[in-house]
C-alpha cells in the first residue's frame, strides 16, 4: 500500500561527497516499492568542490521535481556547513539528518570568510529537529571513509514511506554489479548509521 | 600512444537506458533523450560538451546500432549530422544553448532546402544559469530558422518527443528542435523504455539543385519554407503534444510548456492548462478556444516572453511577464509568489526557518590541477599583464586567490579580444603585456582561428594554451587533442606545437612547458610577454580527472619550518588548509596575518606546486598517508 503522502528530501553537500549516488539510492528505492519519485540535481560545477543538492521527491504521483523552500520534509546533509545552508528548506517541523564533518572551502583557508562555530546549534536554536551523525568516524571505524554515504542513507532510512531493508536491498544492488568484495562493509555501514539516528539526541527548542 | 581498454561503465553495462522494452526505469531527460533516439532507429549522433547536454551522447556512445562522436565544436557537429540526413539516415545532434550560436549558420541554411533523413537538434536551455555564461532561449531559433518547436516536460516526454520530433522531420522535411531545460536534462524520472525501431536508409541521392544552396536554388526553394511553416501550422492544432488539462476554478488559464506545466499543476491543481509540447508554431486556434473558457489567460513560459508576444499578437489577450518573472525557474513557489493574488490566495507566510548564507563555496580548481601553476605565475604578473581568459575550468582563475583574468566571453574569444586590446591600446596602456589563456578543447573548438588572425596581424601577444587532453568542465570528455575518441578508442592526437607553428607562429616563439615546473613556466611566460610578437606557450600536463594522470606520494608541511608566510596558500590547491594563525610584527611598526597551513595527505596527489611555493621549504614528502576527516569529502565516494 503507498502512503498517499508525498515525501520531498532535499540532499546536500560537497562536491565529491557522494550526494548524488546517495539520491540516486533513494530514488531507485522509491520507484522498486511502487512510487513515482523524482530527482533532481543542480551540481553545476561541482567536480570542482562546489555545493551539491539534489532535491528527491517520492510519492504516488509527482508533477514537479522542485520541492521550494520551507516544504521539504527531511534534509539530508553530508557537512555542517551546508546544512545549515539548507536549513530554510526545510518545513516546520522537518528532520534534519547532518553528518557532523567541517569541509572549510579555500575561500576560507584564505582568510576571506569565517566558518561558522557551532551550525547545529544554530539550527537547534531556531526550532529544526536535528539528528548529529559522525558519519567520518562510524566510516572510519569500519576502515573506509568512502562509506560515508552509506552511513548517512542508514541513517535516513527510518524517515523513508518503505521499509529500511528496501533501502539497503537497494544499496547492496549498485555493490553487486560493480564492486560486490564492498557488499559486506556497506550492510554494516548502513546498519551503523541507522543506529547512530536512533542514539542521536534531538534537541528541538 | 595510451590504450585504454574499454572498462565496464564504458560499455554501459547494467546502464538503465539500455533496459529492455517495456521496463520502467529511472533516467535523467538526458538519457531519456538518447534511449529516443535509439528508438527511433537513428544511424548518427554527434555534439559538443556542454552543460546540460553533455550526457545525451554519452548515453548514446553505449548502443552499438548507431554511430557517436564528440565533434570539435557545435556547427561541425550539426554539419556532420546534416551530411548523416543526406544519406536517408536519422541524424541527431546535442547542444548546449550557446553551442547553437555556433551552430547557426549551418541550421539557417540547411532549412532552405530542409532535410532528407529525419534530423533532431536538442538544444540544452541552462534556465537559472547552474553552468553558463547566459540565459538565452534557445525557442527564438523556431521563428528564426522556420522549424518546430518540441518542449519536453520531464524524462518520459523526452524520450517520447525525441521520437516524435523524428517523425515530424521526416514528414516536413525540416530539422526538428528538442529544446530542453536543464529541469529536464538533470531531472531523473520514471520512464517506461519502448522497442527500437530500425530505420533503413535509402543512400544519399544526388540533387545538386536541391543540396547545392546557391543563390539560385535558394530563390527557388525559399518559398518551400513557407509551404511548410503553413502545413505545420495546421499541425501544431490537431497533434497530441498540445493538449488541455481540465480544471475547475476558470477564473484564470494557464498556457504553459516544459516543465513550467509540471510547476503549474503543482501551484494551482485546480487551474486548467493548455499544455503545448509543440510550441512553434503556436496553435493559435486552440489557444484561442482556451482563452474563451477561462476568465483570464496567462502564459507561464521560460525565460522570454514568446508565446505570450505571439498570443497577443493574434489578437488574445493574454498576461504574462506582467506578472512573472523574465529570468530564471517558474518554479512552484515562484508562481504562488507571482499569480496567487489573481486567485484572492493569501501571501505565503515567511519560511518557517530562517536562510542563512555561511560563506560562498564557489568551484575551484582540482588539487593538482596543471592549471593552478599556470594561474599561480599569472598572479604574479598581474600588474605588468591584461589577461584574456576562455570558457573552461580554467576561468575559475578569475577567483581567489589568483585573481588572474580580465575578460572571458564566449568559446575562443580569448584570442581575438586579445588582439583587440592589442591593436586599440591607448598611449596608458603602452607598457602593458597581453596574454589569452585557452584550454586544448576550447582552443580546437574555436580558438584556432583567433591566433590565426594574431599572426595574420602581427598582434603583440601571448597565448598560453593550457593542454591537459581532455574538456575538463563538463567532465573530461575526449577531444582531438586527447589521442582516443567516445569509446576510448585510439584515435589521432592533434600536436600543438606543429598546429600553431602552420599558423604562422614563428618556430623560436614556440615554448612547451610543464606547469608543474614554477621557476621555469615562470621564466618562460615573462621572456614571452617581453617579445613583441605573436607567441605561444603550450603548458602540458593531463588533469586529474582523467586516467592520463597518475598520483604520486603526498606532501606534508611540516609544522616547526612553516614560518606562518600562507604563500602555499596562492597556489589554490583544495588540499592545502589553514591549522592555525598567529600575527608578526614587522620592521615598519605594522603587524602581518600570519597562517600556518596543513596539507590533507588524501588529498593531496603529490603535484609539487607548492613545494617550489614554499621558501622556507617545509613541504616535504609525507612518510606515510594517514586516513583524514577530509578524504571523505574529496575522494570518490565507495557507491560512485
């Protein structure tokens, strides 16, 4: 049965990063469990370390791929920084799933702009539910910090209108065609992120 | 000559466009687009890169029935699928929107006699400029050119209406235009995948009154276009592209195309649409039958006001970018924003979290990247030189912290604006060196001529072809200067040196350099720029996104010898990060910013840039490559 609800998560991050195979698997997830999903992606020049978003929109039947500000339910966010970027996506009383890295872009090493201390807390203090995934150390304890993604999609998978197993099944069936000796590290990847969602505190105001 | 064998992405295999018919797949409009061209049986698919376009041919250069190439620019492209339609065949050309410009002087003339097998132009519309230097809308080449309009909505119109585009050229005899957004190309939606159809071809018949367009023969053929701009009319009433969604608060009607009609549906569900996929020419009977059901007409088209003008025209009224905005996305929120208060709808309350900006994360330069030594130098001579950049990854030199470039307009134009500004420099400018910087693609593409006409001229500059064999900025695509072709096939490598020497450069003005080598391509651009003539400084080195280049060990600083100068830091590299700052008092009583950097050793590839930036020498070798928080960010991620 498909939830008649739509469900529009905005993917944010750095060139790089794995965002747009990471809503690639969403979307991929969606259409197998029977919804019409689409997904869109602005990378621009973003091979060159840029800001990625992709915007993925899942439900019984999508017209625009555009979610607009302030209307998406989930925000799933690879750094700090661009989360908070992409904070004013998100609806009242949507998630934010923020992977806890700090990627300072040279225009900062420079000295020309400031990274901002504290982004989740800035987020918390107006009102987003944020969940704080260290997806670079659950990635790095499992010896591979290319897993970061899949922690992330772990992570998320709670929030998705179809079953976690769905979304890894489709993880797991990129690996199988083209990198199968990866399977096992990712199931446990996605396994650590779903659990560290579950143990992340939120703190809304 | 490097030979690559052709690994398993390259041929495609498990790719969603190559799914059997009748399965539902998720694809981008682009390979939507190429899956419809292989449908409809085409012999020939040939374009340039560019953004958004750029994965059409990439998709199509996996299906064995037909034959892909990246051809140098866009008009040798749309030529070489014209001389394709000659022989019967279905040809398929790709574009960005400016490639059109450069295309145009083909299509304006090859729809005088028109076509003999079906041929298809896409056109990519970078609509909110993610990729390009402007907004044009590519619609106007329709009225300007006499062909059809097609305008998909999203992925599965795309692949319908690239096989539908091919029917109407063949039907008319005319090139079809698919004019897509970047909503569409980069958009993926579900698509279900139809049979391929082959399309045998006839072999070309010769008919020099037809294809030889003399003024002669164009007088004779030129009312053909007419006739065909009349029956097309006809058409564009009764095809299924253009069809009416019902709604049922009339107070307002929507004429919408592309997917401004999917932001339509979702802003006003009860609002009925006329919905036109064939967008030129417009069927004004059935807009003229819409408008009188509907209270009021508003044409909700991206970016230019073409239907709305056109409507109008015919005598209906219509609003339109009275009310919208001319530039950029009609995208849900925007059009609340513009045409709820025609619907009494109240004003959308403010978002319900505040937007906040941390810094800019413009693109940068790769680590590594050849061209952040070329760029390293050319801020050094900042103040002795003006500086003509091209379109390419190397106009991010125009940024921080090189600061390195003066101009850059359209493909090639580095090197004309350059002898521009040679040839009317005023007496303040006199002490001034010129230079053009130009990619080995860009400079194929259509900077040849330009240095053509430096020689031709005697301009007094320096052109400083930047060859890292590949296009770089929409992905490292293969081109002539690359040595293999689409499917990294070996393929003959353009030489520079002997290209520009037949120019007319003379032998001793020739210089090849490693841009990894600072003191020397430092040397050789200054004796360059102080010889007043035409010459060239061919900087060689692969970039770092293709399998050209190979890494070597990392580098670290180390942190008792780095005095805190930051000159690493003007290098550019990404891997390069400030670990702390500190102040120093100097000699004059003022103090200095000192930072004290790191180098991520995942990251880094090892170039040596900033090794020959360091004065105090303390970018060493690093012993061993520890894993970092930041190869998460900069490596391919474990699911690419």
């Amino acid at each position: 049965m498909l939830k008649p609800q739509t469900l529009d998560v905005y993917v944010c991050g750095v060139g790089g990063q794995g965002v747009m195979t990471a809503a690639d698997v969403l979307a991929q997830a969606a259409i197998a469990n029977g919804y019409d999903c689409k997904k869109s992606e602005i990378a621009g020049l973003s091979q060159r370390g840029g800001v990625v978003t992709s915007q993925v929109r899942i439900g019984a039947h999508i017209n625009s791929p555009v979610i607009g500000p302030g209307c998406a339910d989930l925000l799933l966010a690879f750094e700090l920084a661009e989360a908070l970027r992409a904070a004013h996506q998100l609806k009242s009383g949507g998630i934010a799933m923020v992977n806890r890295i700090r990627l300072p872009p040279p225009v900062v090493s420079l000295g020309l702009y400031r990274y901002p201390d504290d982004s989740l807390g800035q987020m918390r203090a107006v009102g987003v539910r944020v969940y704080d995934i260290d997806a670079g150390a659950i990635a790095r304890e499992l010896g591979d910090l290319r897993l970061v993604n899949t922690v992330m999609l772990g992570a998320v998978a709670e929030f998705l209108p179809f079953p976690v197993a769905e979304l890894e099944a489709q993880l797991i069936e990129r690996f199988r065609t083209r990198k199968p000796a990866l399977i096992d590290k990712n199931r446990r990847a996605f396994a650590a992120g779903h659990q560290a969602a579950h143990a992340s505190p939120i703190l809304a105001a | 000559m490097v030979q690559t064998a052709i690994s398993g992405s390259a041929t495609g295999v498990g790719h969603p466009a190559l799914a059997p018919a009748g399965e539902c797949v998720l694809l981008s409009g682009n390979e939507a687009i190429a899956r419809g061209v292989w449908e409809s049986g085409a012999r020939l698919a040939a374009a340039y890169p560019g953004t958004p376009s750029t994965e059409i041919l990439e998709t199509l250069s996996l299906f064995p029935e037909l034959y892909a190439q990246w051809s140098v620019n866009e008009k040798v492209a749309l030529e070489v699928a014209i001389g394709a339609s000659l022989t019967g065949a279905r040809a398929f050309c790709a574009m960005k929107q400016v490639g059109m410009n450069v295309a145009s002087d083909a299509l304006m003339t090859i729809t005088v006699p028109g076509v003999a097998g079906g041929l298809v132009i896409a056109i990519a519309d970078d609509i909110g400029l993610s990729s390009s230097q402007n907004e044009q809308d590519s619609r106007y080449w329709g009225r300007f050119a006499h062909v059809p309009i097609l305008e998909p909505a999203d992925s599965q119109e795309a692949l319908e209406m690239a096989k539908h585009a091919f029917e109407l050229s063949e039907a008319h005899a005319t090139p079809v235009i698919l004019r897509c957004t970047t909503r569409v190309c980069h958009v993926k939606a579900r698509v279900t995948l139809g049979e391929r159809v082959a399309h045998d071809t006839p072999g070309f018949r010769r008919d020099p009154a037809r294809w030889v367009v003399n003024p002669i023969n164009a007088q004779r053929q030129l009312p053909l276009q007419g006739e065909r701009d009349r029956q097309l009319a006809l058409v564009t009433e009764t095809t299924a592209l253009n069809f009416v969604t019902r709604g049922s608060d009339r107070r307002i009607g929507i004429v919408a195309s592309g997917p401004a009609y999917l932001h339509v549906r979702d802003a006003f569900p009860e609002v009925p649409v006329l919905k036109l996929g064939l967008s030129y020419p417009v069927p004004f009977g059935l807009v003229a039958r819409f408008a009188a059901e509907v209270d009021e007409l508003v044409v909700v088209e991206e970016t230019e006001p073409l239907l709305e003008q056109a409507i109008r025209a015919e005598g209906i009224a219509a609003r339109g970018k009275d009310l919208l905005p001319r530039l950029g996305e009609l995208t849900p929120d925007v059009l609340r924003r513009a045409l709820g208060p025609l619907l009494g709808e109240p004003v959308a309350p403010p978002l319900p979290y505040p937007a906040v900006t941390p810094f800019p994360r413009p693109p940068t330069l790769c680590a590594a990247c050849p061209h952040s030594g070329a760029y390293y130098v050319l801020a050094r001579l900042r103040k002795k030189v003006f500086i003509s950049g091209d379109i390419g990854c190397y106009a991010l030199g125009a940024g921080p912290p090189w600061n390195a470039l003066d101009t850059v307009v359209a493909m090639g134009a580095s090197m004309g604006i350059a002898l521009g500004l040679d040839k009317a420099r005023s007496a303040a400018d006199r002490s001034k060196s010129i230079i053009a910087v130009i990619g080995d693609s860009t400079f194929l593409h259509m900077g040849m001529q330009g240095l053509l006409d430096i020689v031709y001229h005697q301009g007094n500059v320096t052109v400083i072809i930047l060859d890292n064999r590949t296009t770089a900025m929409t992905g490292a695509q293969d081109n002539a200067s690359s040595g293999r072709g689409l499917h990294k096939e070996d393929a003959p490598r353009v030489s520079f040196p002997q290209l520009v020497a037949a120019l007319g450069v003379r032998p001793e003005r020739i210089r090849v350099v490693d841009p990894y080598q600072l003191p020397v391509l430092a040397r050789t651009i200054r004796e360059e720029t102080e010889i007043p003539e035409p010459s060239v400084v061919i900087a060689e080195r692969p970039c770092v996104l293709t399998d050209f280049y190979h890494a070597t060990p990392p580098y670290r600083a180390v942190d008792e010898d780095c005095t805190g100068c930051g000159n690493c830091l003007n290098v550019g590299c990404p891997a390069i990060q400030v670990s702390r700052t500190g102040q120093k008092a100097l000699k004059t009583g003022t103090t200095t910013e000192l930072r004290f950097t790191v180098i991520d050793p995942v990251v880094c590839t090892g170039c040596g840039l900033c090794v020959a930036s360091c004065g105090p020498k303390a970018i060493v070798a690093a012993a061993a490559v520890q894993a970092d928080i930041g190869a998460a960010a900069q490596s391919a991620c474990a699911t690419c």
